[in-house]
C-alpha cells in the first residue's frame, strides 16, 4: 500500500474510534462529476481520463479550489478500489530535496498495482522542491533560450519559455525566483563506487519557477 493510503486509513481509523470524521475529507467529492466551480477544468479532466491518455498536470490556485480533490477523484475514477494503492501524494514542504522525493517517485513507479499502465504521483506545494546547486535551468525567449545554473538567475527574474496549453505552442512567460527554501547538499560516495546528491537539511533559499 503506498504512503498516502496508509495515512488516509489512520486517520480514518483515528476518526472512527472517535466517532467523528473530519468534514472536508466526508464530503470530499469522490468522482469529477461531484465537482463544482470548476466546469471547464473538469471537463478537460474528463476527456483526460476518458480517452486514458492523462498527461503530466499542475494545478494551481488558492486553497479551496479543488486541486487535492481533482487529483484524487482522477484516482479513484482510473483505478476504482485500487486507487490508494496506485495513487502517492507527497507534500514537497517536508520533502524539499529534490533527490529525496525523486528516491520515493522511483521506488513507487518500480512496482506495479492491479496490472495497470501506469500509476499516479501527487506532489503537494510543490513549489517548495529544492534544487541542489548547479541545477540548469532554462530562460530567456523562446527564440533564443539560455540554459544556466539556477543560482546565476536574476533575483528578480528573468524571462522564460513555458507551453500554451490551447494551442501547444511555446510561448514568452516571466519568470521569478520564490522564497521556497533550499537545502544543504553534499556529495556521498557509496561503497560500490557510486557518487550521489545527498541533502542534509533545510534552510531558507530560494527556487526557480
């Protein structure tokens, strides 16, 4: 059973043996038509799944909007009974270090649930992710991209090429450095020979979005 099953059947339990449930997970809706709000997202949402070619996604907008339980009734309409085994949320803000939360996706995605295709990875706040120094990221305009370490980014940002999704076409977007932290990385040779990024832990910094 993935993390996020697990923790959503303590508190489950927890709740149960108070005789009491918290009300934003009881009346979570529990499937895309349970939805409202959000009409337009929903429907692409919809498609997604009917036509079972979900792309990568990112939601984003003030807490309330919808963005857990989107991703969760995806879930649960995709997989059915099997979702919380098929379904990892990770909060970013805990799991800042980049190669951390890379370590539990791939030991996630390595094993296989119920025989399907492919399984979902949730990745709340995910604006807080770390980046380890030297990280490249890409700016400038989509006619002349730049590629650069993450700490030579302008502090107060520089333009940057992101995807219009109507029309799938790249396009000029601004760019900004948030305050999201960061943390001590430091490189650790292992016994077989291999080096790795290892993080130690978090203090103030900024990200690149």
């Amino acid at each position: 059973m993935s993390d996020s099953g697990e923790a959503a059947d303590d508190a489950d339990g927890a709740a149960a043996q108070h005789g009491r449930e918290i009300w934003i997970e009881k009346y979570r809706p529990e499937s895309l038509e349970d939805i409202v709000g959000q009409p337009d997202v929903v429907d692409r949402l919809k498609s997604y799944v009917e036509r079972d070619d979900l792309p990568n996604l990112l939601f984003s907008g003030p807490a309330g909007t919808g963005k857990t339980t989107s991703s969760l009734t995806i879930a649960r309409t995709l997989y059915g009974e099997d979702w919380r085994e098929n379904f990892l949320e990770l909060n970013a803000s805990d799991d800042r270090g980049i190669d951390v939360v890379r370590g539990r996706i791939k030991d996630f995605a390595r094993t296989s649930f119920g025989g399907y295709d492919y399984r979902i990875v949730f990745l709340d706040e995910a604006d807080s992710l770390c980046l380890p120094p030297g990280t490249e990221v890409v700016t400038g305009y989509p006619s002349s991209p730049a590629i650069k370490p993450i700490e030579e980014v302008a502090e107060d940002g520089e333009p940057m090429p992101s995807v219009d999704f109507e029309t799938n076409g790249i396009q000029s977007d601004a760019g900004s450095l948030v305050d999201s932290g960061v943390a001590d990385f430091f490189e650790l040779e292992l016994a077989d020979g291999r080096s790795i990024t290892a993080r130690r832990s978090p203090t103030s910094g900024a990200s690149w979005t």
